[in-house]
C-alpha cells in the first residue's frame, strides 16, 4: 500500500524506507525461513523479497520512463535545498535510480541465495537472471535516459558478477572481456558513459590478472597454452581490438600498452615452466618484437615503432641480468650471436627505410 502511494507521488524519502527498510526485514525472514521444511513459508518470503526489490530496483525506472511521456501525470518532488548544494537535482535523482538498482538486485540475490543455501554457481545464475531482468528493462527505457543509464549500468554490473561466480577461475578471462566489449558497443551505440566506465575498470582488471600470473613473480601459471591459457590469450586480444573503436587517442594508447604488455606477460606464462623456459621467454620476446618492427616498416607507424624497439631492449636487458647468471655457455653464445646477428639486421632495414623516406 504504501509502495503505491511511493509510486504515485515520488516521494524520495519513502522509496527509501520502504526499499532498505523492505530488504532489512526480510533479511530477518530469510534468516527464520531457511530453517524450516514449509514450502508455503518459503514462498511468502521469496516474495517479499521480490517485492521489495521491485519498490526499490524497478518501479523508480518504471515511474521515469512514465514522467517522460506524461510529466503533469507523474510529478517530481523538488530536491531539498541542502541536497542541490551538493549537486544539481538530475544527478540526485540519477544518483538514487543507481544505488537503488544495484543495491537492490544485490541484496535480493544474496537473501534467495540464503534462503536456500546455494552453492556459488547458483548465485552467478541468479545474478545473470538479474542481468536478463535489467537489460530487457534497459532496452524498452531507450528513450528515458535517466532511466537507461541506471539500468544499463545494473545490467553491467550484474552480467560481471554472474560470469565471475559460475566460472569462479581464470578461464572467466574471455568471457569478462567479451562483456567488456559488448559495454563498450553499448556505450558507442546508446550513449552511457557509466557502462562505458565500467567497461575501462573491468579491462583494466583482466590486464592486472594477466599481469600477476607471472611465474616470475611467483604465481603459477597453469598448464601451458590450455583452454584456460587460450582464453586468457583471447582476453589480451580483446582488449587490444577494443582500442579501435575508441575516438580518443590516449585511451586507444593504453589500450595497446595494455595489451603488449600482458602479452608478454602471458608469453612467460606459457614459457616459463617449461624445459628451458628462460630462453624460451627471451626468443619469443625476441621473435615478437622484430615481428613489430617489421610491421612498423610496413604501416609507417611510429607506435609500433617503439612498441618493437621496447621489446627488443627488454629482450636486450634480460639477456644480461637473467639469462647471463643462468643458462649454460653453448645457450649464452647461441642467444647473443642470434640477436646481435639480428639487431644488425634490423638496423639496416630501419636505415634503408629512413634513407628511403
């Protein structure tokens, strides 16, 4: 009853109450109904939870998209006056429609997950029928941006958590990234710079993953170039690909920054636990940094360039620091003559091309 006085009227102050004062106490009924065996109790309590969810994750969007097409029907209460000092009114009234979606959807998996006592993979399924919810909330609120952007955002938010509890390991890798994709494609298409933000902070975490399971810093790898190994390697592509479809020239550089180097990261480790793994790393850095350079001849340009040379002078260090203290004298002469063989290579073409241009 009260819910629909809250719809009716938009009062902020109730929608609060009744949403995280709905969602509390049926914390409380979750924690009396997972002990009991009637099928009825249990019932009741799923909706109420469900109920509460839709007082404060859905029927605000609901009510925006209804304010748009009709705003004498559906008033808006003015923001006190504290509040717009803080910011202007459309960002209080954004701000809600976020923090009551996602807190929401959140805290309604977690009390049905509770409710039943289910494992982690039935709480990723949960989160991805939230995922489901939202994005088709989304797709028919196209036209109310305050009310897309919270549920696109949801929607993201969701999709993240689902992939990362049914896969739980590193093989969510390419799955992340692919989501990340499909954020960013929405962004491009839609117009929603939070899905687009979270798009960046999700990339950002593959590449630190990929990153820290460097066998040189300790953290096992894996098998070598496994289903999971694969997948991680179609996540640096992913990213590397996203680049292109970015305007801005400094996020499409840290993009590819981002990428070359959790490409080398990834290449120690494949490379790195096997037989001979330290010349491994240093040939198949070696190989792709003169596959770079070649490219970089070939495109004329100059990021590439330096990509190319980057790796070629960690390839240069690391046969210095590491490869030197380590591996056997025929592997040092053979390692040192192949790239000084292949660095004066280099050097002419790069100075044939020079002269050329």
């Amino acid at each position: 009853g009260a819910g629909s006085i809250q719809f009716l009227r938009g009062w902020r102050a109730l929608l609060l109450v009744l949403g995280f004062g709905g969602l509390a106490v049926m914390g409380l009924a979750v924690g009396v109904a997972s002990r009991t065996t009637d099928i009825i109790e249990q019932v009741m309590v799923v909706v109420g939870i469900l109920g509460a969810w839709a007082l404060l994750g859905a029927f605000p969007l609901i009510r925006a998209h209804l304010r748009r097409l009709e705003p004498d029907g559906w008033p808006e209460p003015p923001v006190a006056a504290g509040w717009t000092q803080v910011a202007p009114p459309a960002q209080i009234a954004m701000m809600m429609l976020r923090v009551g979606c996602v807190a929401g959807a959140f805290i309604a998996v977690i009390e049905l997950g509770g409710l039943f006592s289910v494992e982690r993979a039935t709480y990723g399924i949960l989160f991805g029928i939230g995922f489901v919810v939202y994005l088709v909330m989304s797709r028919s609120l196209v036209e109310t941006r305050l009310a897309l952007n919270a549920s696109a955002e949801t929607a993201s938010i969701l999709l993240i958590l689902a992939v990362t509890l049914i896969l739980h390991d590193y093989s969510v890798m390419l799955p992340i990234a692919s989501a990340g994709a499909g954020m960013h494609l929405a962004n491009r298409k839609w117009g929603l710079p939070g899905v687009g933000l979270l798009a960046h902070v999700l990339f950002a975490q593959l590449m630190i993953l990929v990153v820290s399971r460097m066998d040189l810093l300790g953290i096992a790898a894996g098998s070598p170039f496994g289903i999971r190994e694969l997948g991680a390697l179609g996540a640096i592509v992913l990213t590397f690909t996203a680049a292109f479809g970015f305007e801005s020239s400094l996020v499409k550089r840290v993009y590819r920054i981002a990428a070359h180097v959790a490409f080398l990261a990834w290449l120690v480790t494949q490379f790195g636990p096997m037989e001979y793994g330290q010349e491994l790393i240093s040939l198949s850095w070696g190989i792709y940094g003169i596959v770079l350079l070649l490219l970089s001849l070939r495109l004329r340009e100059k990021g590439v360039q330096l990509a190319g040379l980057a790796t070629l002078g960690l390839v240069a260090a690391k046969l210095l620091l590491v490869d030197m203290a380590q591996l056997d004298v025929i592997w040092r002469i053979l390692l040192f003559m192949g790239f000084g063989a292949a660095f004066l290579g280099l050097s002419y073409l790069i100075n044939r091309e020079a002269k050329s241009d």
